[in-house]
C-alpha cells in the first residue's frame, strides 16, 4: 500500500476497535504529519480518502470527525427447539441451497473481483516456473502434494505462528475437497454432523449429496452456542462436526480464542473430531489475523482446512488440509479418489509464495475488502429501511442483510430477470428461519463505472425491490 493508504488504515482500525468513537475528532493534519512522519500531501490525501470512504465527515473551522457507523446488532438466531436430527436432502428441492444462476452477477457469488487480482505476477511466477520446467513436472504429482509448494506453504504458515510441517499438510483441489474427503474420512453415509447455522450454502451442498445428517447449532453475535454443542456431544448424537471459525460466510462472526480452544478441547475430550472450514481465515480487515481453532489442538482432532482459492484466483482451485491425528486415513481416502493436483499448477504456487508476491497481495486484498464492507455498509443504510440489520464483519468479503418481514426467497427471484444474483437466507439452512435475510458479495468495487455491471446501481435497484415489496 501506499503510505496515505498505511495512514488511512491506522485510523480505520482504530475506529473499528473504537477506540476513535463515533463523534471523535481526529488529530489536525499538522499533528498528523509530526506524529506519523509523513507529508502533509500524504496526511491530507489519507484524509480525503477515509472521507471518501465514509469513515470521517468534516466540519468548516471544526476539523474531521469519526462518522457513525453501522452498529453491531443481533441476528435471528436458532432456538433451542430446533436443535434437531435433519436430513438436508429433504429440503434442498425447494431450498436451492447453492442455486445456480443462468447469468453471472457479482453480488452473487462470493469471489474478488478479476481485475484487483495480482495476474501480472501470477503470470511472471507460470512463466518462470516453464521456462525451467523439467520432465517430473509432467509426470503424475506427489498424492500428498509436491513437496515445494508444501514447504513454502508450511514456512508461509509459521509466520501467524502456525508450526506446522510441510509432512503434515496435504495439498487438495481446494477448501471443499478438503472438507469433502474429510467428511468422507470420518463418518458414513447415514451419520449425522454437528453444522453452525446459518452454514455456508455451498456445505449444505455438500452434506445433502454426501447423504449425511446434521443438526444445526446456533451462531450468534458471540459465536457458536458452545453449551448447545456440549449436550450434543454428551448425548453421542454427532459423529462429527463441520465449522468455520473466523469471518464465517455468511455473517461474516469470527469467533474468539477462548472459544476456538474451547471447541479443540471438546473434541479432544469427547474424541469427535472437528472438521475447520477456513477458506477466509487470510481476509481479515483488521491488523491481525485470526488463529484457526486448529492453533489450540494439541490432541489432533481438529481437521484444518484451507485454500488460495477465494484469495488469489478460484480457477487454480487449490487448497490443503492439516488432518491431524487422521493423518493415515485421510491419506488413504485421497490416494484412492485422486491422483494428485496438478503439478504445474503447485508449481507456479510454490513460485509465487517463494516470491513474496502472494504475502504482499495477501496484505493488500485483505484491506481492500474491508473497504469495501464499509462502502457497501454505507449505501445499504442509507437505502434500506429503518429496521433492516446489516452485519459488521471484519473479515470475508460478503455482508448478510436481515429485513424483518422480507420474503427473500421471493426477493431472489424478483431480482433475476433484472441480471442481479443475491442468495436468500433459506439457502443457509434446513430451518424456516432466516426467509427475511439475504447475502450479497462485496468483492466488486463500489463504483458506477468500475466494470459492466455497476454495482451501485445494481444495490440501488435491489433496495427498491426490498421497499416496493414491503409497502404491498
């Protein structure tokens, strides 16, 4: 980033941690310059970018002050009652839990935009990595996954503090082939998983085609229901469990430490093993990034899951898995439904995390995202009605909208014939309960002529849909 961009950011995390409060004035560009060492050229251009933004308004003679943002409200959560055995294939007919759309729509699918992705240096890394290219490289890969891009991973992993070894990972077809032979792994057909809710569509998905049970443990503002799970796991009902932990698609909650260890150690205590959805876990808007739950697993039940998939280029579909104690099972399954990942593709991955072009997209990608929440946040509420919750992430790239009284699966088809794809909260569970909450995808720069397909005006029209169909 540029230095004004380093200047904005500080002040953005400092007002997401609100330690710059609403209604807080800003340090006076003078002092600006003296307290950061820069320009005041530097110091006024972060200021006019975070008012830009939305993140500070000014006030003639006054200075600059911290704007009001969206507030951190709760969601509609699962009640206790529904805390049930449920066959997901019983409702994906009419839930259309991951529905495929006859046309691309950047609000729909969650995915960074092309064009903020590094292609020019993926492209350096695919022609060096060909030009030196040997005969092995053409050959059938290592099933574990070739050892360059397993040791430039783990090294790229220990530097969050994540020790892991290159002879631990396996390198996968990405996030969701690793969980897919994770489940596989672990439990049958017939078994009955512990999922939070609501649950990213695309793992309901998985489960209903898997033919796989599950019972749905609530997530709310604090994170997963933790006495909920216990009583599941007492009760034997559960062979295993499927959770994202950090900027969970679609309400974008990370959960905290406390709980993340929490989870490791009630797998380790009733040895039923957690499988970690953590395709986001790099995104995070904040300085730091989150730990996976898999940081506290000391007994290897977690099974850790990951990817560079949603980060850096969804077409190289590469991920990995950290299984843990199932190390020799997991292995076993992949060997006998893969041959491996493409080679030359890991190659050029290895390449790219060697470089230190993927670590500096990484860094740039993740602020870039939080940005755009934040214009996205900003253009919902001030369009939308009074009473609709948007979510606060701080990390991910989607934002998920509750509007109390909302038919949002009726919204979704509403909204197609006019070429703008959103998913309705019904797709996020085998529960009656999220119909009035909808996902949209904020990977796409807020600007009306960024690209073809306009978002803004693509947001201003589906908030105008939501506002005629309640006045009915």
């Amino acid at each position: 980033m540029s230095k004004f961009q380093r200047l904005a950011q500080h002040f953005i995390e400092q007002i997401n941690t609100q330690k710059l409060p609403a209604g807080a004035r800003l340090p006076a560009l003078r002092k600006v310059t003296k307290q950061h060492q820069v320009s005041m050229t530097t110091a006024t251009r972060a200021y006019h970018y975070l008012q830009q933004t939305g993140w500070i308004y000014a006030r003639p003679q006054a200075g600059y002050f911290v704007a009001s943002q969206i507030q951190d409200t709760p969601f509609p959560e699962l009640s206790n009652i529904f805390l049930e055995q449920r066959d997901p294939k019983k409702f994906a007919p009419s839930r259309g839990y991951n529905p495929s759309s006859a046309f691309f729509s950047p609000l729909g699918t969650s995915m960074i935009a092309p064009h903020l992705l590094p292609n020019t240096g993926l492209q350096r890394s695919i022609k060096r990595v060909a030009q030196r290219a040997s005969q092995p490289l053409f050959q059938y890969p290592d099933i574990q996954g070739e050892m360059a891009l397993r040791s430039a991973l783990a090294e790229h992993l220990r530097r969050y503090g994540l020790a892991f070894s290159s002879h631990e990972l396996v390198i996968t077809n990405g996030c969701i082939d690793s969980v897919k032979k994770a489940i596989e792994t672990l439990t049958r057909e017939g078994d009955t998983i512990a999922i939070g809710s609501p649950c990213f569509s695309g793992l309901l998905d998985l489960l209903t085609t898997l033919s796989r049970q599950v019972v749905e443990v609530p997530i709310g503002q604090d994170g997963v229901d933790l006495q909920q799970f216990e009583k599941l796991l007492k009760q034997g009902i559960v062979k295993a469990s499927l959770f994202s932990t950090n900027n969970i698609n679609p309400n974008g909650i990370c959960f905290s430490d406390q709980q993340k260890q929490a989870l490791a150690e009630l797998a380790a205590r009733y040895q039923t093993p957690m499988i970690e959805d953590d395709v986001y876990f790099e995104l995070s808007h904040l300085k730091d990034t989150p730990l996976p739950a898999k940081y506290w697993d000391q007994q290897g039940y977690v099974i850790w899951c990951g990817s560079f998939s949603k980060i850096l280029a969804e077409g190289m579909r590469l991920g990995w898995c950290h299984p843990g104690r199932y190390f020799s099972d997991y292995m076993r399954k992949h060997t006998l439904t893969s041959f491996g990942v493409n080679g030359l593709v890991q190659s050029c991955m290895a390449e790219f995390i060697n470089t230190g072009e993927y670590r500096s997209h990484v860094h740039k990608i993740r602020y870039r995202m939080g940005q755009h929440i934040h214009q996205y946040q900003q253009l919902l509420a001030k369009q939308l009605p009074d009473n609709a919750k948007i979510s606060t992430p701080q990390g991910g790239m989607v934002l998920w909208v509750h509007v109390p009284g909302l038919d949002a699966v009726q919204l979704e088809a509403d909204a197609q014939p006019l070429n703008i794809d959103i998913r309705s909260g019904a797709g996020f569970s085998t529960h009656d309960f999220y119909t009035d909450c909808f996902r949209i995808n904020c990977g796409w720069p807020l600007e009306d002529n960024a690209d073809k397909h306009n978002t803004r005006q693509q947001i201003l029209v589906l908030c105008e849909l939501i506002k005629a169909s309640m006045n009915k």
